[in-house]
C-alpha cells in the first residue's frame, strides 16, 4: 500500500530486530519489524528461518523465540530481506529512507548484514539514527540516562516494550515521534 508523498525529502523508518545472539553471521536474526514513524500502521513483520543453530540461551529467553520453531516455520532469509527492501521502497514513495532504532548498533549491524549477505544492497544506505544518541542530544542526557526506562515522562511511549519485534519498532517510533515533535517546536518558537 502505497501512501501520499511528502513534502519530507526522507522518510523515518524504526526498525527493531531479534537475534539468537550477540552478531550477526554466527548467530541469526530471527525476526524483523518496521515501521514508519509518525504511521506505525504502515508496518512489516517477518520471523526468520535461522542461517545457523548457534544461540545465547539469555537471548531467546528475552525473546521467546524458539529456534526449532522458526527452523520449522520461519521464512527463509533472503525471502524476508526482499520482502523488506519491497516494502521499503513502497512506503518510501521516493524519498530516502532511514533507519532509526533503540541503541540503533545492534539492530543495524543484522539488518546491514542481512541486506548485504543477500542482496549486496542495503536500502537504508551505511547508517542510520540512534534514538538513545538523539536524546542525548535533545535533552542533554548521559548515556545511562538514555536508557528507555529512563527517558523523561513526555517521550514514554504509550505501548511498553514487549521484544516482539514489530511493538518495539512501534513503541520506538512513537519515541522518536515525540522527540521530533519537540525539535520542531523549538524550531518555530522565537
């Protein structure tokens, strides 16, 4: 579903994966979900076939995710990876899209090998922006500080995290939303 073009040269993209553990290649990507910020309804999610049975037992306890599951009914990596880059394409509508995530270096570090392990493209292009590094940034707060728990009341998101990939992703963006909101509103205040 394609929807009206904006008047935005770049279209903000959050995007949250899940893992069988800490890096990509070793260990699989087993899920995906995106969204666009400001139209969470315009969303994807995939879980994923894993590429190999190497896993951190934390990092699927956190998930809930099962390896034998998703070797049995997870879609295989490249389907999800064009899957993704379609629908990227779509919601963009021409514009440049942009990853935006939640301590942003782990999701994209899979999401980058993913796109570049089977398709030798990464739409998103070679980086993205780091909600937690924007807070800092916005508010002037530390790192520890940056964590989403402890993000000021105006930025919590409605929706709690649930590591379901595609929530997250839309609790994220709402995140980030309110931030932008913010900026803009400072932009125009004299």
């Amino acid at each position: 579903m394609t929807w009206e073009r904006s008047n935005e040269p770049e279209v903000y993209i959050s995007v949250d994966i899940e893992a069988s553990g800490p890096i990509p290649g070793e260990y699989s990507m087993l899920s995906f979900g995106a969204c666009v910020v400001g139209r969470p309804e315009l969303s994807i999610y995939k879980t994923i076939r894993p590429l190999t049975m190497d896993f951190v037992p934390e990092a699927l306890s956190i998930s809930g995710l099962s390896m034998a599951d998703l070797t049995a009914t997870g879609i295989p990596a490249q389907v999800a990876m064009v899957e993704f880059r379609d629908w990227i394409a779509n919601v963009s509508s021409g514009r440049a899209p942009v990853f935006v995530g939640f301590n942003a270096v782990f999701d994209w570090c899979f999401i980058n090998w993913y796109f570049h392990k089977f398709l030798r493209a990464n739409p998103f292009g070679f980086g993205g922006i780091d909600i937690k590094s924007y807070y800092m940034g916005l508010t002037g707060a530390t790192w520890e500080q940056s964590r989403s728990s402890r993000l000021k009341d105006e930025y919590q998101p409605e929706h709690q995290q649930t590591h379901n990939a595609l929530d997250d992703a839309r609790s994220q963006a709402e995140i980030f939303h309110k931030m932008l909101q913010t900026e803009q509103q400072r932009r125009a205040s004299p």
